[in-house]
C-alpha cells in the first residue's frame, strides 16, 4: 500500500506540475514599451525613395528613380489584372474583394482567412455580439499613420502626380505625372473612395496598417491558422493596389508599422486584452465546432473542416508578386513571403545583416509557444526572418523583416540546453500548428532569465488556463500523463509480482 501511495504522488507531481507551472505568473519586472515613433520607423522612404515637399515654391523630388519606377509599374499592373474581365458593371471577383476591404472592417476582412466553415462561425459571433473582446482588441490595436502621411506626402497613383499637396510643382526625376489607373465602380454600399481619400498622402497605407494590425493579432490568437491568416491579410493589403490607391511600397509601410503596434499592444496589454481576447474566440469557435458534430476541441474541428490545408483560405488572383494560387498552408507561407518584398531587387551589399529581433516581437509569440521563454521566441523570429536589403529595412528596426507566417506556425526543436536548433516552417512541412520537440528543456540554461532581462509582463490576470488555450500545447502534457501511467501499471505489476 505505500508504494501506491508514493506511485500516487509521482502522479499527481507529474500531472500537476506543468499546470502549476503554466499558470504560474511571470517573475520579470514588467514594463511598458512606450508608443513606437511611426516617422523614424518608416523613414527609409523619405531618406532613398522620395524626398516630401516643404514649401508652396518646392515640390517632393525622386531620389531613386529605378525603384520608384518598379514601384508604380507593379501599382498599374496589380490595378490592370484586377480589372480584367469585368462585368458589365464594371466589377470583378478581386475588385468586390478589394471593395470589401476598403470598408476596413475587420469582422469583413478577416474571417476570410479561416475558411468557409470557422469564417461563419466568427462573422455570425461579430454580428450576434459574442466575440466583443476581439471587437475591442481590433479597435485598440491599430497604429496611426497620420504622422508619417504627413512626413512623406507621396501623391496616390490615380492623381496627377505633378501636383504637391502645398502648391508646388513635384521633381519625378522623369518618371510620368499620370499613371493609366483603371479605377474601380462600387458594388452596393461598398465604395472606392477616390474623391475623399486624402490626396497626397499614399504612404504608409492607412487601410494596410489596419488590416495587418488586426491579421496579426488574430494569427497570434490562432497560429494554428497563422499562415493562411497573414495570406488573407496580404491580400488586404495588396487589395489597396488593385484599386489603385496605393503602390507596393505603401503596403510594406504599413506592414512594418502594424508589425511594431502588435509588438508594442502584446507587450503590454497581453494579460488584460490579449489572452480575454484570445479565450472567447477560441472558446467561441470551439463551442460552434462541437454543435455542428465537427469535434470536441478546437484542433479537432480546424483538422477535420481541413481549415489548415485545403479547405481553408484559398485566393487564386494572380499577378507579378503573387504567382500562384493559395491553396493551402504551404502556398499561404509562399505568397505572404513574396509580399513582403514585392518583388524589389535587394541591395546586396547591405545582404546579411545581423537580424535582432525588436522588443515585444516575442510577445507575439507567447500563444503559440507558451512553453518557451523570449530568447527562444526571438531565435525564431531570427530563423525565419528575411534577409537584410529590401527597401525599407534599415528604419524599421527588423519589423521589416519579420516573417509572421512562418514564425507564428513552426516545429521547433530544443537541444538539451534549451537553445533553438532547428525551425520547419508550415511551407517546409505540414504542421497541424506550433509545436516544441524536447519542450522539457524550455527551462535549461539561462533561458528564463531572458524573460526578466525583457520586462516580459506578467500573465497572472489571465487566470489559470493559460496554458492550455490549444490543443498544440497537449501532446507535451499527454506525454506526462501516459508515461505517467505506464510508470503506475509497471510499479502495480511489479507489487503483485512480489506478492506472489
């Protein structure tokens, strides 16, 4: 009988320690990361690309006019192909989109992403009220762009480009003052917007940093789906070129800043927005799953509607920059990567640069892998982060370069010291969401410490479930509990041995 009782208490250490230990609340120093300066992070552009005009008698001028070029001929030929084939009314399939996204509305946009089934589910949630913590969370995380509008004053692609907004004449260093921008009719109340959009003002784009500031968020709350849902949110963005009121170069823009507003929201709002957030979508999600008989738990339900393979997010609009059809997750991580770059030439002397990963990029992270500490989020961010060189990357402190599809939805391996050594992205292998082989050495080393050295904010308001907010974090825990048991049939087999 004592045995038992020492085979019963292993047990129940070993069942509920990891819990314990999941929920226990971080020991750093929390901090706050102050508001991130949107003009200096977006900077690059007023240094190489356009100079902003600064008086009536003195226009904006071109300072590179190869990339400029490349940058509005993209603009003119993502705006053609998304005119092709209209309807008698003008409309196309990708323009209705675009149209859509021009609402800027997140419970539009992004349910998209999820699939035809989990997309129902959370547009009926917005409609019926019950995932008002994402409302909120949209509503807040959204960086301003006002700023840095104001900082660069670039006229938008379908006006006379001549024009500054301050009355003189621009220097486009031979390039055309007016672009062939086909624009697009509305479809029902949805409306372009050309004769109120503010006119010289098209970077940083406002809609995109809108969209990538909620795609992001979202992705962090469901990694599982983080590739197809940066997929829809590129797409979001690239829409603003199909319209024509935006260039490739605005759409990178407003990516870095959106990138730095979730870093920014994550770190400091995490316990108090982002996990209350994450839990009613989740548990959302998960309820409708189990009513409609599509399984149990989320994971179960996302394998079996095949959100995360090929009954997802899907998009075949092709273009220069998007040159195959989205089709699951593999081709997701492809087209959003593609995106991020849009196809300009990188410099190669300035190729390799040294990636470090912006303060509260981990913050991002720490839904889809709770088991590891900031070092070990920023060694993936590092692993899967592209390389130095493309416009607008010096200024932006690495958000440029950070790849959310793939970074958000990663097999990650540990060595026994905790270090990251191996990161196989959702393009590279098929992945049912993040996970962490050898997580039992997460602790190892002076890993931990580095959530201290971050000011990596506490999660005790999040309460005790933490840790099991989805389904990618249970084969470490499953592990326990069977090994667990085999260790008490062995001891109990053994003890009956004995006895005879």
């Amino acid at each position: 009988m004592k045995t038992f009782r020492n085979l019963s208490s292993v047990f129940a250490i070993a069942v509920c320690l990891p819990l314990a230990l999941a929920a226990a609340p971080v020991t750093a120093q929390a901090d706050q990361l102050p508001n991130p300066d949107w003009v200096a992070l977006l900077s690059d552009y007023e240094k190489n690309y356009w100079q902003a005009p600064v008086d009536a008698e003195h226009g904006g001028k071109v300072l590179d006019a190869k990339t400029m070029k490349l940058d509005e001929d993209l603009a003119v030929e993502i705006n053609h192909l998304g005119a092709e084939n209209a309807d008698k009314n003008g409309l196309t399939a990708q323009r209705k989109r675009a149209l859509i996204d021009s609402d800027l509305y997140g419970e539009e946009t992004l349910p998209d992403a999820l699939g035809p089934v989990l997309g129902r589910y959370m547009r009926e949630g917005f409609k019926q009220g019950k995932l008002n913590q994402i409302s909120d969370l949209f509503k807040f995380n959204v960086a301003s762009t006002f700023q840095s509008k104001r900082a660069a004053m670039h006229p938008r692609p379908y006006l006379d480009r001549s024009q500054s907004t301050l009355g003189g004449t621009n220097d486009l260093a031979g390039l055309p003052s007016t672009l062939d921008i086909k624009e697009s009719p509305s479809w029902l109340e949805h409306i372009p917007g050309y004769s109120t959009l503010q006119k010289n003002s098209s970077y940083p784009s406002g809609h995109t940093t809108g969209a990538y500031s909620w795609g992001i968020a979202l992705a962090g709350i469901l990694p599982e789906l983080a590739p197809q849902i940066m997929a829809r949110t590129s797409e979001a963005g690239n829409n603003r070129i199909v319209l024509g009121v935006h260039y490739p170069l605005d759409i990178m823009g407003g990516r870095i800043g959106a990138s730095a507003q979730n870093g920014q929201y994550w770190h400091n709002e995490f316990a108090s927005s982002i996990v209350p957030a994450a839990r009613q979508l989740r548990d959302y999600l998960t309820e409708r799953c189990k009513a409609d008989h599509h399984g149990d738990t989320l994971t179960e339900c996302i394998s079996n509607v095949k959100a995360n393979s090929t009954a997802g997010y899907t998009n075949d609009f092709l273009d220069p920059v998007a040159t195959e059809p989205v089709k699951d997750q593999a081709s997701a991580v492809r087209v959003y990567t593609a995106r991020m770059t849009y196809t300009f030439p990188q410099v190669k002397a300035q190729a390799g640069a040294e990636f470090k990963a912006p303060r509260g990029a981990a913050d991002v992270l720490r839904l889809a892998y709770p088991q590891l500490h900031v070092d070990q989020r920023n060694a993936i961010l590092k692993a899967t982060a592209i390389d130095s060189g493309y416009p607008l990357w010096e200024s932006s402190e690495g958000w440029q370069r950070i790849n959310w599809a793939k970074a958000l939805c990663a097999r990650v391996t540990l060595n026994t010291n905790g270090d990251v050594v191996k990161v196989e992205t959702a393009d590279q292998v098929a992945l049912s969401g993040p996970s962490v082989i050898s997580a039992q050495y997460a602790d190892k080393g002076n890993h931990p410490a580095s959530d201290v050295a971050a000011g990596q904010n506490s999660t005790e308001a999040a309460g005790p479930d933490l840790a099991v907010l989805h389904a990618a974090q249970q084969p470490a825990l499953t592990a326990v509990i069977v090994g667990t048991v085999a260790a008490l049939l062995v001891g109990f087999l053994l003890r009956v041995r004995r006895k005879r």
